[in-house]
C-alpha cells in the first residue's frame, strides 16, 4: 500500500502532497527522498519528451489539427506520461541513482538509504545521566596547575637563550640563512604585504646566501641585506666598500656608501620603507602579493643595473626551500645594485 502522498504524486495536477511529503521527511528519510527522486525523474522525462515534441513540430506546420487546444492537450498528456513513466518498476534508473546519491549527504541514513542505529534523532536520543568522576580528578587538576604555572618560566629561559645567540654576521650555508632570516621576514611580511619568500631570494642574491656580506673598517657589520645605498637623505651609519655597476651593459667598478643597521631586521624593514617612500616602486608594491611578479617589476623599476636580476630572484625563490639555487647564480656582494632614491 503506498503513502497518500505518493498516490497523490500520481497526479500531475494535483500539488496537496506537498506538506504530506514534508512530514514524512521527518518520520521516514528513506521514503520521501525515494518520492522526490521519483518525481525529479518525472521532471527529467517530461523536460526530454518537450524536446523532442519541439523538434516534430516542424512537421506540423500547415496541419489544421495543430492549434493551441491540442498543443495544450498533448503537453497534459505528456506531462502525465512522464509521471507514469517515472512510476514503473525501475524507471530509466535515474530515480534510484540520485537516491544512492543523496543517501550519503543525509545525517544518520546509509549509502542503501537505511537509517543508521547510531543516529540521534533528537536530544531525548542522547544519554543525559551525569558521569560519575574519576577518583584521579583532584590529582589531575593538581597536575594540569602545575604544568601551567612552569610554562611562563620556560618561555621566558627560551627567550633569554635566544636574546644571548644573536644571529650570526656571516652564513655558513644557505640552509642556515634560510633558517635563521625566513622568521624576521615573515614579521616585517605580516605588516607589509610582502611575501617573504622573496624577500628571502633577494638577500640571498645580494649577499651570496650571507657569505659576502657587507662590512666596513675592521670588518665592521652593516647587516644591509639588500645593498641600498647610502645618499645625503640617509641619516644612519653607513659603510664604503667597491661595488660593480652595469653601465650601457658594461660591468664597472666603483666606490659607493652603503646603510648600515644595528641587526637583520632593521634591514628588512628599511628595505620596505624604501620601497615604500620611493614613488617609482608604487608599481612594485602593487604586486606584493605575486612574487614572481613583483621580482621583474623590480628590476623594470631600476632597483638594479643587472639585466638578470629579476630572474635570478625568480630562480632562487622557486628553488626548494630557497636552496637549490647553484652558488654560481648568485652575484658578489657588490650585486650591481642601484637602490637609490
């Protein structure tokens, strides 16, 4: 014996099933999506036999038995031979293909549509007796306080560990350069914008993965990771070294004034607020968050006088982890670098 709503269905014309199928849908899952697949399946067939009466229309031209009357006719007939069609044992299989689909999307049915034993229905379903507690608990809270009261001490030895290894002057690796600089770029890269990858290949460009960094008198640090140079504006320290800049194409050697900082990081943010103050990199800064992008605008802006520049950024940053760059690729610590305002 089938539902009231499902005979109802039978009907083409008949839409008072509608509240009937929706408070079955709260009793019996699996009858009421078999219902609606049916009746999509109805919909499918009667949307295929519309088509296919639209193409033998053609035939009808001129016919003075084709009118609107028996138009209007033929697409009752047809709307009730889909609903007949979609009833019968099997159908087209489209019905209980989107019911085995369905099945899986609906909580506390099966792949078959079957109502899982585990399924809470409702809240009178789930156990609502008070656990009893275990004779361990007070130890536990005792243990858990403990535990919270050490951390602040650990953390605070951790950070003094770091405060007494500052990071070194020069890199033995890029591995290591990568290890120890990658963190301070991702703090300045979470104000600025910019991804820190990038910035990461561009030191390692510039310094030769932190090899030939750039000192002053006595070896004197500058912790200037991206070889800007010092101009009257700048009022820091600064360092003199040799550097090798490409004019009309030619590598040529000359003295320049670098800046200077007091650690890594003072680099990397000077290196942003450069970009940043200097109206021909507003392009630049607008590809922030494409670095591929953002390494050829750079170069295109004039940050270098290498030709290669942009590229080689691209290389190294699309190395593994930054390091698959061969150290040949990378330039001297001069690196033909512009980087005036």
């Amino acid at each position: 014996m089938q539902d009231s709503s499902v005979q109802q269905a039978r009907v083409y014309t008949d839409f008072s099933g509608l509240n009937e199928l929706k408070a079955q849908a709260r009793t019996d899952k699996k009858a009421a999506l078999a219902e609606v697949a049916r009746q999509f399946e109805s919909l499918f067939l009667g949307e295929m036999l519309k088509s296919m009466r639209k193409a033998g229309d053609v035939f009808s031209e001129d016919n003075y038995l084709n009118s609107n009357e028996s138009q209007h006719y033929r697409d009752m007939f047809d709307n009730q031979l889909s609903l007949t069609l979609a009833g019968q044992q099997g159908g087209t299989g489209l019905a209980e293909a989107l019911v085995r689909q369905l099945s899986r999307q609906i909580p506390g049915m099966s792949d078959g549509g079957e109502k899982l034993a585990s399924h809470k229905a409702t809240l009178a379903d789930y156990d609502r007796s008070v656990p009893v507690p275990s004779r361990e608990l007070p130890q536990q809270v005792r243990e858990v306080n403990r535990m919270a009261t050490a951390e602040p001490e650990v953390t605070t030895s951790v950070a003094n560990e770091r405060e007494a290894a500052p990071l070194p002057r020069r890199f033995d690796s890029p591995d290591e350069f990568v290890r120890e600089l990658l963190p301070v770029a991702e703090r300045v890269a979470a104000e600025s914008g910019i991804d820190p990858r990038v910035m990461i290949a561009q030191a390692a460009l510039e310094t030769g993965w932190g090899k030939h960094m750039i000192e002053g008198k006595g070896d004197s640090p500058s912790y200037n990771l991206f070889g800007i140079k010092a101009d009257q504006r700048w009022q820091g320290d600064s360092v003199d070294i040799t550097t090798t800049e490409y004019r009309e194409g030619l590598p040529m050697s000359e003295r320049a004034a670098f800046r200077a900082y007091p650690d890594y990081e003072a680099s990397f943010r000077d290196y942003v607020s450069f970009l940043e103050s200097n109206p021909r990199y507003r392009d630049v800064l607008a590809s922030a968050d494409q670095p591929e992008v953002f390494a050829q605008k750079l170069q295109d802006a004039g940050y270098a006088t290498d030709p290669q520049y942009g590229a080689k950024i691209r290389r190294i940053m699309n190395g593994d982890s930054l390091m698959t760059l061969s150290m040949g690729d990378t330039d001297s610590p001069d690196n033909n670098t512009e980087a005036e305002e």
